[in-house]
C-alpha cells in the first residue's frame, strides 16, 4: 500500500469557499468527499464535492472541461459514484488535484468561480442520495473491544470465539436496505426468545433496538472471481471511507442467530454517511494497525503485510450523538453519549479485503464492507446500547432525566467523525442520521 502527502494536504491551502476555510470545517479543501446530491430546482442525482457548507457539482463542471480525461469525465455524468470507483485509485488521486486546483482561492478567475452560481450549491438546498449503487454489503467483526463485550452478554459462555485472532470474522449483509443516513429508520417486527426455555417465541415489534458505530468502506475496481486480491494490493482497492450504522435488533438476533449468524435482525437497514471521504484524503491520519499483545497469533501469511502494520490503521475520533423527541420538543440539543476512535480495530480494512476474495469471491466497485462495532478499551468507548447500558440493564441517563436502555421510538441517533494530527488541516466525516419510527405492528396485525 502506498500513503502518499501531496500537495492536496497543504495546510496553507484555502478555498474560494469561505466556510471552508474555518478552523471547525469538516469540509476544507484538504478533504474533498464525494457524494451524491440533487436539488429542488434539479431533481436529477449527480456526483458532487463537499466543500464548506457548499456541494461543488462535479457533474456540471466536468461536463464543459477538457481538464478531465475522458473516462473520469464520462464516469462523473453517471448518478451514482460507481463508475468511478471502477476507474481505480489512480483516477481519484487525478480528480483530486483537478477539484483542489478547482476549488483553490489562488487559481482566480477560475471556471468556479465564473460559474460560482451553478456550480456550488448551498449544502442546505441539496437532497443527498446514496453513493454508490450496493450490490453487496458485507459487515464485518473487526472491532475485538466490542467482540469481548458483545460476547460476554450475548454468549456468556464463550465470549471471544476461538477463531477470532485468525480469522476476520464477517458475514454478508443485506445491500438492498441500505440507506442514506438522513432518514427514518423503522422499528422492526420479529420473533423475540422465548421467557422460559421449552416456551414458544415472542412476536412484535423490535423490544432491544439498538445500534453500532462502524466505519464502511467502498470498493474501487474490485476484482474477478477466482483472482484474490492480494493484501499488499488491497489498500489499493478502498476507493474511500464513511459513516455506518449497522442497525441491530438484539432480541430478534439472540433468538435467530445460531447457527448462521444475524439475518433479519439486522438486514431491515444499514446506513451510512452521504459523504464518502477518500482514501488519499485520509493519508495524514494513517497509524499503525492495532498492536497484538503478547502471545497473539501472528496472522497466516495471505493477512500479513509489513506496510500495512506500519500503516494500515486510521485515527477517526468518532462521536455518537441521541436526540429524543422530547428533547427536541423543548429545543435541547442533542446530547453525545460516547466516543471512539477507528484505531481500535484487530483487523485491518486491507486484512479484510484479503480475506474476503482469499477463496476466489469477487468484489465489485462500490460494494460497501463495514468494520463491525468500533468499541473502545474504556466504558466510555463501548460503540453500541448493549455493550454500555449492559444489556439494557444500567440505563443511560439524558440531561432532562429521560432514561434510555435500548432506543426508544422518535429517538434519533447521529454518527460524526473527525481527523486530528498536528500540521494538517483537520477533516471531517459529515454526518450519519437515522430517526426511530414505530413498528408496523397494526398493519401486520390486519394482514
Ligand atoms: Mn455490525
């Protein structure tokens, strides 16, 4: 793998945004994340740039320039960022130079600047759609601080499985529910484990709703069934980084998930961040992967790669934020309930990629893979309710004295993300949302 700091990271760098240029942009001209928007006035999804508190339209300044090469400009016409991403790693390092040229306070008279009205659109006009069209979503188990503390409520008796340490444990998800993190999200029916064993199931709605701050990336060309990728090539393969909640219904997932692992207690929505962070974007908060302590494993070969236990980790200092409905009814503003950082995963993304084409599967571009649970060491750092109500039993306590074990209906949870290192313009993630919505338990009562 390669972490390369270029120009595009230059910490003298402004825009001809002024919002970028604050001190607490999440989106300064160093950062330069793809999305996809649209507007009221111009309903048709195209690919865009978050820059300040604007969407540069790529599609629209592409559309008239030469600058572009053929193929990168034909693929930003599309309404979804996979025929980029199918372009490789290459091609995104090239259009970020175009855009940070584009978008520079230094390049005056600039095509952005003579067309400053149609092509950056307030941030606050924009509808954002889902990057990229999923065809396989595949989550994995990578966080071991959550994978302990999940376990130890969820299998007691065997907290840490025997083949965490060797094996990236994952399994695939469901592509089709994957949304867009600013919507609702609605509170699912299923079978509950029943009171007593010997007893049949429950069934209703969702009684341990719950969620879990991962990181989800997207894949760049991907490759052809049969042919792994290699790990010193996988790093390569990550187009770039977002947001993702994978949402879990714990009940229904206790009671459903063995032998073959969670099924409808987590396909009936994932979501993510609209904004995809690349992965040349993140070069300065590149860290080494998660130390093994003593007497670990040493990973078989095919998951071993020097460069990238050098520098195959991330420091993302992320934030869960709860609003409920009646904060919001008396105007108090969300309140953040833990924080935790993607440096605390055992498996590093390009280990994961390894793992998932070692047999030969395929991936394609802008297939999404999510890390698992990101939880810290300390209590403060446990990424979802089960982990840090444990079990719903120690409730978390709201300023105005609400009590939350598990997410109740009209609670709404919001993801943020944020890159710090000392002589580099900070960056920052967007946000990931998602809104409770009561069950349709009278609907599927009268069917
Ligand atoms: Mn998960």
């Amino acid at each position: 793998m390669t972490v390369e700091i270029d120009e595009t990271h230059d910490p003298k760098r402004r825009s001809i945004v002024d919002a970028a240029n604050r001190p607490d942009a999440e989106f300064p001209i160093q950062n330069l994340p793809l999305g996809v928007f649209s507007t009221a006035d111009d309903p048709a999804p195209r690919i865009g740039i978050a820059i300040g508190d604007q969407v540069f339209d790529l599609g629209k300044a592409s559309a008239g320039s030469d600058r572009f090469g053929e193929a990168t400009r034909a693929a930003l016409q599309a309404p979804v960022l996979n025929p980029l991403f199918s372009l490789g790693r290459k091609a995104l390092r090239e259009l970020r130079h175009i855009a940070t040229e584009m978008l520079d306070e230094r390049t005056s008279g600039s095509l952005v600047q003579q067309h400053a009205s149609e092509l950056l659109v307030p941030l606050e006009h924009c509808a954002l759609h889902l990057p990229t069209k999923v065809s396989n979503y595949t989550d994995f188990y990578a966080g071991i601080y959550h994978a302990r503390a999940a376990g130890a409520l969820l299998t007691p008796e065997n907290p840490l499985p025997a083949n965490y340490k060797w094996v990236p444990i994952a399994y695939h998800g469901r592509a089709s529910s994957v949304q867009v993190g600013q919507g609702m999200v609605r509170r699912p029916l299923g079978q509950r484990p029943p009171a007593a064993a010997g007893e049949p199931p429950g069934f209703g709605p969702c009684e341990r709703l719950d969620f879990e701050l991962e990181m989800g990336f997207y894949l760049a060309r991907g490759n052809r069934l049969g042919s792994p990728i290699r790990i010193g090539e996988a790093a390569e393969q990550i187009a770039g980084f977002s947001l993702l909640n994978d949402w879990s219904a714990r009940d229904i997932q206790r009671w459903e998930m063995y032998p073959l692992g969670p099924f409808l207690s987590k396909s009936f929505a994932t979501s993510v961040a609209p904004w995809i962070v690349t992965t040349d974007a993140l070069a300065p908060f590149r860290v080494p992967a998660l130390p093994r302590p003593e007497g670990d494993p040493r990973p078989l070969d095919y998951l071993s790669d020097e460069m990238d236990q050098t520098c195959g980790g991330l420091d993302v200092h992320l934030q869960v934020l709860l609003s409920t409905e009646t904060m919001r009814r008396s105007n108090e503003p969300a309140v953040e309930i833990l924080t935790s950082n993607a440096r605390y995963l055992y498996w590093t993304p390009a280990q994961m990629i390894a793992h998932h084409t070692i047999n030969g599967c395929n991936l394609q571009s802008g297939d999404l893979i999510g890390t698992g649970t990101i939880s810290g060491p300390s209590p403060a750092e446990l990424s979802s309710m089960l982990e840090f109500t444990n079990g719903g039993s120690k409730p978390v306590v709201l300023p105005n004295g609400e009590q939350r074990g598990f997410l109740q209906d009209g609670d709404e949870i919001t993801f943020r993300g944020r890159c710090h290192r000392s002589g580099f313009v900070s960056i920052g993630f967007g946000s990931c949302v998602g809104r409770i919505l009561p069950s349709n338990s009278s609907s599927a009562a009268e069917r």
